[in-house]
C-alpha cells in the first residue's frame, strides 16, 4: 500500500512537467458530415431555355414540377434549391414563374436568361481564347 501512495505521488508530481514534454499532433476523428441538397436543381442552361409564351407543360418539362404551388394562387410556381455542407458553405437559389391563361409571363429570382446576343458573345469570346491555343497546335506539326 505504501508503494502504491508513494506511485501516485511521483505520477501527480510528474505530471506538472508534462506541457514541457512535446507530443505528437494527433488528428481526433471527427464524426462525418453529409451534404444535403433540397428542392429542384436549378441550372442557367435551365433558365435560358424558358420564354415567354410557354405553356405550363413545357416549363414543367424543362424544369420540373415545382417545390412550392400556392394553393389559392395556382398561377404562379416558386421553385427553390438548397446545397449545404455543413461548416464549409450554403447555397440557395429560388425562381418564381408566373402564368396568365396556361402560359408563362414573366420569370424572377436567382438567375436571369440570357440572350441571344448574349450567348453570341459568349461564344465569339471563347473562341478567341481557343484561337492562339489551335495556332500553336498548328505550329508544331
């Protein structure tokens, strides 16, 4: 019994000079954490291929059946998409589309459609930037 009192003594005694003995990083493992996606995914390609004029079954084609319909006002769809992962970021995109007599009047929310001239743009500017990468390639053979 006397070995054992005299054991803790040295073990508590000793352990004061603990935070000077250097320790190896130990990595604790952390419980893992899943990303979770909400609603109906909303893309810019998605967008740019609504108009004006379009009839509920085609918008519903193109996007999908929406997350939200107002039940005293069936003439105006909301979708919505949440992307989380947990302590990293969030994201969250909504649309709302309107309709008059079966067809869609006006779209607002998160992403605008783009023109035509728009994309002509986007496109020609792509393509400048191929452009000096083909001649290289050219060059070489």
């Amino acid at each position: 019994m006397k070995y054992l009192y005299f054991t803790v003594l040295a073990l508590s005694v000793g352990g004061c000079s603990l935070p000077q003995i250097k320790m190896p990083d130990l990595k604790i493992p952390r419980v893992y954490k899943l990303s979770v996606q909400q609603g109906n995914v909303i893309t810019q390609e998605m967008i740019d291929r609504l108009k004006p004029g379009m009839t509920r079954n085609q918008v519903e084609y193109v996007m999908g059946r929406p997350v939200l319909q107002d039940p005293f006002d069936d003439d105006q769809w909301v979708y919505l998409y949440t992307m989380e992962v947990p302590d990293i970021f969030m994201q969250a995109f909504k649309m709302v589309l309107v309709f008059e007599d079966d067809t869609l009047v006006t779209i607002t929310g998160d992403f605008i459609p783009t023109t035509a001239e728009e994309r002509a743009q986007e496109e020609a500017q792509e393509d400048s930037q191929e452009a000096p990468a083909g001649a290289m390639s050219d060059e070489t053979s």
